[in-house]
C-alpha cells in the first residue's frame, strides 16, 4: 500500500505551529472504492490534569446519499435526507454533511488509544473525549448529540467528575491566532484533496495573524495568507474572505483550508498568486444579525488602509473581490448592493440579502456593473425559507436584470460545502 504524506499547516512567527498529526493514512485494496484506511491515535501520557480510563473519538464522520444532478442548476435542492450514514456504511457516491459521529477508541499492545476508518478524500474536523460516558440526547443544545456505530443517540457531559472531557488532539493542534481566533477542533486531512497540503513545501504559502485597529479604535486581529515566493515589489490581487456567525478570523485557515486550496489552485496554473485576508465579523454582532454597514466601513476605513501599508496590493478594483459564508455571505451581499465600487467580485455562499432587508438596495446602478456570484449546498438551510436566503436572492436580483453566476453542490450549512464553493469560486471565477 502507498504510504500518504503527512503534513502540517505552515504559519509564521505569530502563530502557534501545528504539530504533526498522529495520524496514518493508506490507499485501501481497492482504489477504485475512492477509500483511505485511516488511523487516528492517541497517547494518554499527552493528556493532562486527568487521569485517562477511556478515551473516544468525536467528528464530523457522517455522510448522506445525495439528489443532486448537477452544479448548474437546483435539481434536489433540499429534497431531505432521509439518513445519515457512519463510516462503516458510507458507499461510493455519497456526500459528506455535518453533524457528529462518535466510536470508542481501543487501547492497543503499546498503551495507545487508537481508532482505523475508511473515508473518502476530504478534512475532517473531530476531538477526542476522554473517559467517555454516553448520555441521553440534549433536547436544548442539539448541536452536541452524536450518532454512535450502531445508530444509537446521545450526548455528553461537561467534563463533570473526570468524565466526558472534550480535547484537541495534543499532536495535531489546530490554528491559533493571536486575538480571537480560537478553535475547537482538529482537523484530519485524509487522500486527494485540494484541502491538503501542497507536496512541495517551496510552493506551500504561509499565514498569520496581524492586528489593526479598527473603526471604534479598539485592536482586532485579522488572518493574512501570503502565497509562496511573495514578492514585495509586485502587485498582488487581493481577497478578502469571510466567516459566518460565530466564527473568527482563523476559521478559514482551519476547517476551511484556504490557504492549502490556494496553494494547490496556483500551482496547477488555476488562479493567480493573491494575497487573502480573513478578518473577523463577530466583533460587529447585534442582536441577530451582524452590523454590516459598520463591518464595511472598517473594511473600507480600517482593513484596507492597514493591509495595503504592510503589503503590495494592486490598486486596479479589477484585482480585489470580497467573499464569505453564511452571515459573511450576507455582508457579501451588502458590500454588493452598498459599497460596490470596493470590489468587483463578490462571492456569497450560503447567505444573501433579500428585499425585505434594510441592505437591499436595487437603485443603485453600479450592481450592473460588477460580477456576482452565489453558491449554495443541496441542504443547505440558507437555499430557501428563511431571512437571508439564497433562492429570494437570486429571484430579485433576476427581477432587475442583475447578471450572477451561481454554483449548487453536495452539502448543507457546513465546513464540507463552502471550501468547495471557495474553490470552485476561485479556480473558475475570479480574475477571468
């Protein structure tokens, strides 16, 4: 069997190094099965303040059988899923969704936990639970209840009495920044994917996190990817990528990958070396939504001003797009409809503005000038039915004869979709 390469993420001095994941991975016994034996270990002598009797794993390992057809049009969208499948029953052809897998680790001859899975090529974000204890399924915070192997549903505690302790994998830590960039998971990068490090490191890019001051004179912190070999004295194209609610600014560089995608995107001649700048929205909340007329004016006033002083960044508009997911799909929107002459790409995935909103704004003729583009999973809860969804969008912005493009894929509101759509986004989109 071929051995896979191992990797970590590349960052500079700001951040802290991820380690090395304690992880092998191999091409099964029959390729054409699109499957890697994976193997994710933990050493209980990396776990501390407790003493470990148990140990779990916990992650977004599920999948689904998908109704799509295409990319190009809405065949299946939110037809429902009526199953989502573990590891152990995954077939060719279906889809990664979110939503959280959990199985008992097993302690092996030399005292490590250890776990072996087949999956398909992708990153998938997991931790650990230490001295696992399966409960009832939580009716309030749903988002933390499992599947287990054998379909069973449940949850666990907050680490009460030494139990049921969630942790990082201690030797693949995910991206830090140095503000609020925190992260909860690891991430388990797994065979062929635009999400995986590049395997020349010359050509790999690096990223990290700087603070600004922003519009209310507070310090925030933003991430900024550098593509290999940057050259300070050429212009570069500029990308500003955002996350969704409750997110940060080292989301992207996390479970979205965004540099490993850049990175792999120019090598193969499929877009042009850019600068990616991953501020961080939440710091603008109000109440439901963020406040996106200030989110623009400190990217106007306060974000571009402090990045073009550090780098070399093309002041041709025709070289900077803004983008983002879910509620950074709505400040997209807004950028689009409000502060259109920033940029001349916008790319929302997964959230939009609609006519009912205070930031549509139709009147304004520079929307006819620049390109759109909107993106959405097949179950993808902002596609249709709710405030900021991504189909009343798109039947506005048809109603006013606004040109967009639009890309539909497998997926719903997760980390599995919108790397996708960023990658489509950029490989087929920008700069052309």
């Amino acid at each position: 069997m071929k051995k896979m390469p191992m990797h970590t993420l590349t960052a500079a001095a700001l951040l802290m190094i991820c380690s090395i994941s304690a992880v092998s991975a191999e091409e099964a016994a029959s390729p054409e099965s699109g499957l890697y034996t994976v193997t994710v270990t933990l050493d209980p002598s990396d776990v501390t303040d407790v003493e470990v009797t148990g140990a779990g794993i916990r992650g977004e390992f599920l999948f689904y059988e998908s109704n799509m057809t295409g990319h190009t049009d809405e065949t299946g969208m939110l037809d429902g899923v009526e199953k989502y499948y573990p590891p152990c029953e995954y077939k060719p052809g279906m889809a990664s969704i979110g939503g959280l897998y959990y199985e008992d680790m097993t302690l092996n001859a030399d005292g490590i936990y250890e776990i072996t899975f087949e999956l398909p090529a992708g990153v998938y974000p997991y931790q650990f639970i230490i001295n696992p204890e399966l409960g009832p399924e939580n009716p309030v915070m749903t988002w933390a209840n499992v599947t287990t192997k054998t379909g069973e549903k449940g949850s666990f505690g907050f680490g009460e009495a030494g139990k049921n302790i969630a942790i990082q994998d201690p030797k693949n830590l995910p991206i830090h920044a140095t503000l609020t960039g925190s992260q909860s998971n690891s991430e388990l990068i797994v065979g062929d994917t635009a999400r995986a490090p590049i395997a020349d490191p010359a050509g790999r890019g690096t990223v990290t996190f700087q603070t600004y001051t922003d519009l209310n004179g507070e310090t925030q912190s933003l991430g900024v990817y550098l593509p290999a070999g940057y050259d300070k004295t050429q212009p570069y194209p500029l990308i500003i990528l955002s996350h969704g609610r409750f997110g940060n600014e080292a989301d992207w560089f996390s479970q979205g990958q965004a540099n490993n995608i850049m990175d792999n995107l120019i090598a193969q001649g499929k877009t042009r070396p850019a600068i990616v700048v991953t501020p961080n929205g939440n710091v603008f909340q109000e109440e439901e939504f963020w406040n996106f007329e200030n989110y623009g004016i400190n990217i106007e006033t306060c974000v571009l001003p402090f990045i073009e002083s550090i780098y070399n960044i093309s002041d041709d508009v025709n070289d900077r797009c803004f983008c983002g997911l879910s509620m950074g799909g709505m400040t997209t929107m807004h950028m689009f409809y409000n502060m259109t002459g920033l940029f001349n790409y916008y790319g929302a995935f997964s959230g939009a503005v609609t006519p009912e909103m205070t930031s549509y704004n139709p009147e304004n003729p520079l929307i006819h000038d620049v390109n759109l583009f909107i993106g959405a999973g097949e179950e993808d809860y902002a596609y249709d039915g709710r405030t900021f969804s991504v189909k009343p969008a798109m039947e506005a912005l048809d109603s006013l004869g606004v040109t967009y493009q639009s890309y539909f894929l497998t997926g719903a509101h997760d980390w599995f979709n919108w790397p996708e759509i960023f990658e489509y986004y950029v490989s087929n989109v920008l700069w052309k």
